[in-house]
C-alpha cells in the first residue's frame, strides 16, 4: 500500500463522509458518551429535529447501518430434466461443447460452466481430445464449409 492510500483513522472516525457511517457515529455519541440530542446533533451536523427523528428511527428499528450478508442459493439452479439431459448426452460421448450446442438447439440456454459441473458431480471424467478430423476440422472440409452454398 502507498503512502497516500493510508487513511488517517482519526479524521475517518471524526469527519464521516458516507451517510451511514454519520448516522451510526452520531447516535453512537448520544448513546454511549451521554451527550444530549443537541450536543450529538450539533457535533454531527444533524439539525435538532432530523437527529430526534434518527433517534426515532433507530429505536423502533428502521436503521440498518451494517449490510448482512447474500447467500447464493442452497441447491441447484438447474431443472431435473437437464441435468438429466447433460448426462444421457456425455453417456453418449458428446464434449461439453456438444452438449451446450445440442441444448441450445433444443431451446435450454445452459452454460459450458453449468454442464461442465454436473459432469464432474456424476464423476465423468474427461474426453480424450480428439483430432481435427474427428473434429471435421480439416482443411479440406473447412474449405468445403467455406464455400459451400446454403
């Protein structure tokens, strides 16, 4: 860390700048250093009447200072069906490529990371890589595709 990304803790605990961070120094002050609404209010630079309502609010719970945390989902985002579909189409020894271009065509967006996953969970290893003809990567026939009318 440079220099001058250190922040001075004194100056980020007296002088708030997010307005979270004022509303939870400023009832901190009125609750446990004693000082009256006014005192906390004034130090703050909270007018009277909006610190009594900030006192108010947090009393009757309507002020979250601190964000809870998001859990993702506990299980799978994806249909019984697909994942089904995923692993009849690797029993037949499509690459996960394959499968996300067979679902595709059959109207299921899926991604390669989503197929990718269940295989692993079922314990599917791997396809051996296959060649380019295998592949009908050939020179010859991409040369047919290239020109070949539709």
């Amino acid at each position: 860390m440079y220099e001058a990304d250190k922040i001075d803790p004194i100056e980020y605990f007296s002088n708030p700048k997010e307005s979270a961070q004022k509303r939870y120094e400023a009832l901190r002050a009125y609750f446990l250093e004693s000082l009256t609404q006014k005192e906390a209010a004034e130090r703050s630079g909270y007018s009277a009447s909006t610190f009594q309502s900030l006192v108010s609010n947090f009393i009757n719970g309507n002020i979250e200072f601190f964000l809870k945390p998001h859990h993702g989902p506990n299980q799978r985002q994806t249909s019984d069906f697909i994942q089904e579909r995923i692993i009849s189409l690797r029993k037949s020894n499509h690459s996960v490529y394959d499968i996300r271009d067979i679902l595709s065509e059959e109207g299921f967006h899926t991604s390669i990371q989503t197929i990718d996953r269940i295989i692993k969970d079922e314990g599917f290893a791997k396809l051996p890589r296959r060649t380019k003809e295998e592949l009908d990567l050939t020179k010859k026939t991409r040369f047919c595709h290239k020109y070949q009318q539709p």
